[in-house]
C-alpha cells in the first residue's frame, strides 16, 4: 500500500480538512508533541508496535504493543516518550465533520466511557477488524483526494462504522459496565478531573470546583489526595500550568491576550505565577524547542 503522502502531516492543533489520515508518525511530529498540546481535533491513534507513554488531561498512560488510544476535542496531549520501534497509524478530523453525521448518537453515549478509559488492548481479532476498516477508509480517501471529489458521504460512512466498531469493543470488554459501577468516591473524583479541564481556564479555587460537586473543600481535597495522591489545589494549579503550556505551543495568542483570557488581573501576574511553577517566562517557554 502506497504512503499517504498528499495529506497533511497531522497540524498541532487542527486539520484543514475535515478528515486526515496518516500511516505513520516521523520523528519530528513525536518531538512537537513532547511539550502539551490541546487538541481542537478528534484523533484515533491504532498502535501497530512498540510502547509509548503519554498524558492525557494530566493522567499518565504506558501503552504497548496492539491498541487504540482515543483523543477527544480539547483534551491536552502530551508525549513524554517512545520506544525506538513504535509505529503507529492516525485517524484525525474535525469534531463538526462528526457531529452533522446523522448516526453519531451512539458514539456520543459512549464519550464519558471513553474519555475516562482511552487506551483499549486489542485482541488478534480485534487488531485485524480495526485494520481491515482503516485500510479501507485509507484507499477511499486516498482515491477522493486524488479526484479532487468531496471527503463526505462514503467517507462519514465508513468513518461511523470505525466509531461503531470501537464502541462495540468497548461494550464487548464490559468497560462501561465497570465505570457505572465505580464507588461514588471514585465517581466524584472523575468529575472534580473533568469540571478541572472545563473551568480552569477561569476558575482556579477549590471552593469553586467544591460547590459544583456538592461537597465541601476539605472532602474535595481528601478525595482528591486519595484518587491523583495530590491535593485539590495542586491538581488544578498544574491543569492551569498545562493549559498555559498548550496555548503558547500550539496558538498565536500574545502573552496578553492568554492573560486575559485565563482570567488573571495582569500580565506581570500572569507571568510571575507561570515563572513560579516552571522556572521560565511565558515568553521563554514559548521560544523552547
């Protein structure tokens, strides 16, 4: 099978069209993704090979052999290393493209499930059905590309039966199932996460997050010390830190404008709170390779 050669290599942030595939990652594009990066797109990585550590939304995860690692729009990814022998293919597309097909209820219903589980271990049969399916997408693509044709109609079809195929092997491993049963400790913790990465590019106290679970600072902080072994402030202090990363990495926001943004009275605030917790200036940081 010929290299896709005629798409894009996979942006920091976005896609210019609304689907990109890729049948391999260079060097380069690991190395951009060592510092944090949110995502604007939705990305399916299939694991061929090898072993690479990533986070996601702060949550560290060691990923061998054959799997699927599921990134959803706005979630931060950051690849901190890979083993010399990882090899990997992309699906990646803008989060519209999915939401005007009509039958993408079912992947929807599956988010929270998937947003708390993202890596899923495939099976030998499940390794060949994932491939046959991308392979497939990869030669229609390949061959509407090429006649200069529109990506939507058979690709959005073939692209939900990629989405229903993977939300099926999530309900065959009964991974659902284990979620809606975890204690309420665990469930309050999932959401303190989750409500951390809606928020806080606004709202950085506990009492904040507390009031939105219903619980008091002090049980949010116990929870919180008990489920990430940090506590509530220190949680939400490094997601702010990783979204300031992000921003200066992968958009062209002024230091101003992120300041403004993020909600912070100043800009030599902002820049001596980002000092504090790094080492670095927001300018510096911005200027590392």
């Amino acid at each position: 099978m010929n290299k896709n050669k005629n798409c894009n290599e996979l942006p920091s942030v976005r896609i210019e069209r609304e689907l990109s595939l890729h049948t391999e990652i260079s060097n380069e594009l690991l190395n951009k993704y060592q510092k944090p990066h949110r995502m604007e797109l939705g990305c399916f990585l299939i694991v061929n090979c090898g072993e690479v550590c990533l986070s996601i939304n702060l949550m560290k995860y060691k990923v061998r052999g054959k799997s699927i690692i599921t990134i959803l729009p706005r979630h931060i990814l950051q690849i901190v290393s890979c083993s010399s022998d990882f090899r990997c293919e992309i699906i990646a597309f803008q989060p519209e493209f999915v939401q005007e097909m009509e039958l993408v209820r079912n992947f929807v219903s599956h988010l929270t499930t998937i947003e708390q589980r993202p890596i899923l271990i495939l099976n030998a049969e499940e390794d060949s059905f994932i491939h046959e399916l991308y392979n497939l997408l990869f030669r229609v693509h390949q061959r509407i590309q090429q006649e200069q044709g529109e990506v939507k109609g058979v690709i959005s079809c073939l692209l939900m039966s990629f989405f229903y195929g993977l939300c099926a092997m999530y309900d065959k491993h009964g991974i659902e199932i284990s979620i809606k049963h975890l204690p309420r400790q665990e469930e309050i913790a999932n959401r303190f996460r989750t409500l951390v990465f809606e928020h806080c590019n606004k709202e950085r106290t506990v009492s904040y997050y507390a009031d939105k679970l219903c619980i008091t600072p002090k049980y949010l902080n116990t929870l919180a010390k008990e489920t990430t072994g940090k506590s509530a402030w220190h949680f939400i202090n490094e997601a702010v830190i990783l979204e300031i990363k992000a921003r200066l990495k992968s958009s062209s926001e002024t230091i101003l404008q992120i300041s403004e943004s993020m909600n912070f009275p100043n800009p030599s605030f902002f820049s001596k709170y980002f000092r504090k917790n790094t080492g670095m200036t927001p300018t510096e940081y911005r200027a590392t390779v």
